[in-house]
C-alpha cells in the first residue's frame, strides 16, 4: 500500500477531491479494420461493411444530450476507422459542439493534419488508440494498426495546439518491465491524458479465455503513471462487474471513470455502487448515474438548429432513453421496499 498512499497523497496535491464519469461516445460497432485481438469489433460479421454498422445521428445525438444534462464529461467521440467519411464526421462535430458548447476529444484512428485542421474549431485534442507500447505485444495485438501513423499525428496535432491522449490496456500480457517504455513514450509524445483500461475478454477473439487483470495489476499502472507524472489526466476504466475496484483505482491516482453502461445501467445497484465507492475513495461523486434528469422532453431539442426530421427523431431516442433509466430506478426503489 505504500505505492498507492503515495500516488493517492500526489493526488491530492495536484487535483480536487472529486470525480466525474466520463461517457465514451460510440458511433459504430464495425471496424474497416477489424482484427484488433482483443476488441468486440474484430468479431462482427465479415460480410457486412464496416459503413453499414453506424449508428443513427439521432441516437448520438440524444447522448450527448442525455450526457449534458446528467453532468458527465464526454472521454472522447469514437468508433470504427474508416466508418464515416472525413464530411460525414466533420458534419457530426459541428452537430455535437451545437450541444456541448465545448470541444471534445476526438478517437477515429490516425488523423492527417490536414482533416485536424478541418476538425479543430471542434475538438480540444486527439486520443490515439495505442493500447499497448510494447512492440512485440502491438504487432501481434494490433496488427494492422501500427503505432507510428498515431506518433503522426501527435506531433501534427502538437504543432496545431491540440491536445494528445492515448489508451492503454492492463492485462494483455504487457510486464511491469514495459513501464519504461510507457513512461518514454508519454514524454515523447507530450500526453496529457491516458485512459487506463483493464482487459474485457471478448467472445470469439484471442483473449476469450484470458483471466481478466487484477484491480492490484490495475492499481499498480495508475500508480506508477501518478507519481511519474502529477499531473497526467488518467481515466480507469472500470467494467460493471468490477465496481468493487473502483475505490482503490481513485486512490491510485485516477481522475475519472469510464467503461460503464451508464444509460443501459443506470439508476441500477451497479451504478449506485460506483457512487458508494467513489465516496469510499474520499470523492465527491460530480454528476450522477442514479439520478433522473429534470427534462422537458417535448422542447429538448428546440434550442437546435438541426432540421424538423432530425429533430424529431433526436426527441423520439431521448424519449427512449428515459425510459430505460426510469425503468430501472422504479425496479431499485422496489427491491428496496420488499
């Protein structure tokens, strides 16, 4: 424990006793590349065209609206490469930042400089889905997604102002004798931001049957990150059915959560628990997961600028959402009365 009381005491140093969850906002659930050996998308259907698995503008759209009014912050805006068409994403961004009012980190693969200048009134910076700096685990991990195109496009966004961010996965085989190399290339690349994430074994890639990481394998990356770099924005990302881990990841040095089913799941013993434990950390929870928003659904999307059709369609998914939620908030509510 003396390695997370001293990345918890750096902590607290450098940031406020608080936490937010950050929504991941998903666009699709195909890849062009798709053989990424430890991502879901890997496993869809080869016969289908990565274009064909987009999500409705108007389900994204309801999300970060939901998003805004619950308080959580947005990880990043991602999906599978090659999905949409730099006009297609360019039109989205300009949708979203109509919503935010803010930039938002951007996650769509190694990006030219030429399309960041085109994003850049959207976004605050780019996160590159390194997963792992170890390069024999990256070639045979990530095989057709090499790390150097992403170094690209740091130093492209590095010249333009942007900010970097990077993924990084615990439990892929990496050793702690890779911390080194991690620890190189954050300098290298001047990041700010890393979402530190524990592996998912998913059905039907290499690591099915992989035991997953340990919250003390998780803890120890967070930790070591923290005390190397104060100031470094680390993300954990924690898996519904590891919510009890979630305590010991802030005290190592997290800012924030992701990784959560937050709308599916929420108002649900889960995310109460990823409160509880957010308060077994000493953070005050910023936001909620339990808690239904005050929302006129009928005039939601007034304030936007987007079409009758678009708008329409946008308070129909709110609409859904809700429902959901509130669902699940009754079903809590009554467990508790018998």
């Amino acid at each position: 424990m003396l390695l997370i009381n001293k990345a918890e005491q750096i902590y607290k140093e450098n940031f406020s006793r608080t936490v937010k969850f950050e929504r991941a906002v998903f666009f699709s659930w195909g890849c062009t590349i798709g053989d990424c050996g430890f991502c879901y998308m890997s496993t869809q259907p080869k016969d289908k065209a990565a274009q064909e698995t987009k999500r409705s503008t108007a389900s994204i759209l309801a999300e970060f609206i939901l998003a805004k009014h619950l308080g959580w912050d947005i990880g990043f805006f991602t999906g599978g490469i090659g999905v949409f068409t730099p006009d297609e994403l360019l039109v989205l961004l300009k949708h979203i930042f109509e919503i935010t009012k803010e930039k938002i980190w951007l996650s769509v693969g190694p990006i030219p400089k030429a399309l960041l200048q085109k994003y850049q009134p959207y976004i605050m910076g780019v996160v590159g889905s390194t997963e792992t700096i170890n390069p024999v685990l990256h070639k045979k991990v990530c095989p057709s997604k090499p790390i150097a195109p992403y170094e690209k496009m740091f130093e492209a966004a590095k010249e333009l102002g942007l900010a970097r961010a990077m993924t990084f996965i615990v439990g892929m085989g990496e050793t702690k004798e890779d911390l080194p190399l991690l620890i190189d290339f954050i300098k290298k690349c001047d990041i700010s931001k890393i979402h530190m994430y524990g592996l998912i074994p998913q059905k039907g890639t290499m690591f099915e049957h992989s035991p997953i990481p340990s919250q003390e394998e998780q803890a120890w990356w967070i930790a070591q990150l923290r005390i190397a770099f104060p100031k470094l924005d680390i993300q954990c990302g924690v898996w519904e059915d590891r919510a009890e881990r979630l305590a010991l990841l802030l005290k190592a040095g997290a800012n924030s959560i992701s990784k959560f089913k937050a709308l599916k799941l929420f108002g649900t013993h889960v995310a109460r628990e990823f409160e509880r434990q957010a308060a077994l950390a000493g953070r005050t929870f910023e936001g909620t997961l339990t808690k239904l928003p005050q929302i006129n659904e009928s005039n939601i999307v007034d304030q936007y600028s987007f079409d009758r059709e678009l708008k329409k369609e946008i308070q129909k998914k709110v609409s859904e959402y809700l429902k959901v939620m509130e669902k699940n908030c009754k079903k809590v509510v009554l467990a508790q009365i018998h």
